[in-house]
C-alpha cells in the first residue's frame, strides 16, 4: 500500500531523477580514455640523427560513445624548438582498442629531445554537462646522438 506522500513521489520520479542528475549526485558512467605507449620498456635511450624511428601508442577508449581522436606526434628541443612528426585521425566506439604506430625520421640539429604522442577528441570533462575539446599526451626524452650540435660531422 502506498499513501499520499509515496504516490506523490512516484508521479514525480522522473522529474527528481532528472533534477538529481543535473546536480551530479546520481552515480554516473565515467568517461575516460587511456593513452599510453604500447610497450614503454623499449623506448629508446638514444636516436642517431637523421635516423627512422617507430613510435608505438594504444588508445583504448572508455568514452561511452563513439569518439573520433586526432593525434599529432612532435619532437622539441631543451631551446623549445617543435619539429612536426606526423599527425592522423581515427575512430573509435566505446571499449575498442587503436594500436597506433608512426614512422619518423629524427631530427639532426638538436642534441637532446622530447618526442610526443598528443591526442585531442571531444569528450565531457568531469562534472561536464557539454562535450568541449579534451587533450593528453605522452612523451620520452632522447639525446640525439650525430646531431650538428654535438658538433660530429654529418
């Protein structure tokens, strides 16, 4: 038996539910995507300048939706000098894995580098109602070695 009070509550359970989820106290799937290299033991240490290098990363995407994610690969010098790698786009729906590899050829002016993995998608931040740009990015640091810098002839 239900009285007055409970019936009352249940015609208006959908508009509590709603009210209770705009306030965020509803539990609620998170949202997230993991970026990582596919296997970090064999990053290099060093690169020889001039040199290919293959630059391996897993998406795996924990969005919930389908999400299309644009990546750019860089390498950056100790001066902050950004040399472009490479750049691609793909899509994936929620729970898929993407085993991404790039070809790059090092570059020979610098001694030491960053080289960085930047993934940018739309997606909901925490305690975001609207999809906005979301980015994340991993890097390695290498010394370059035959760079003009270490002053070794090319």
């Amino acid at each position: 038996m239900v009285g007055a009070g409970g019936a009352l509550v249940l015609a208006y359970r959908p508009a509590i539910v709603a009210q209770l989820s705009n306030w965020h106290v509803l539990p609620e799937a998170e949202r997230v995507t993991e970026l990582y290299f596919t296997d970090y033991t064999v990053l290099p240490k060093s690169l020889a300048a001039g040199s290919h290098y293959t630059i391996a990363f897993t998406v795996h995407n924990l969005e919930h939706q389908a999400t299309v994610y644009h990546y750019k690969l860089t390498a950056t010098s100790d001066q902050g000098t950004e040399h472009s790698l490479g750049n691609g786009t793909f899509m994936l729906n929620h729970d898929d894995i993407h085993l991404g590899s790039a070809d790059v050829v090092v570059p020979v002016k610098e001694p030491h580098l960053a080289i960085k993995v930047e993934l940018y998608y739309k997606g909901f931040a925490p305690s975001n109602t609207a999809e906005t740009i979301q980015t994340q990015s991993i890097n390695f640091g290498v010394a370059v070695t035959g760079s003009r810098a270490d002053g070794v002839a090319l």
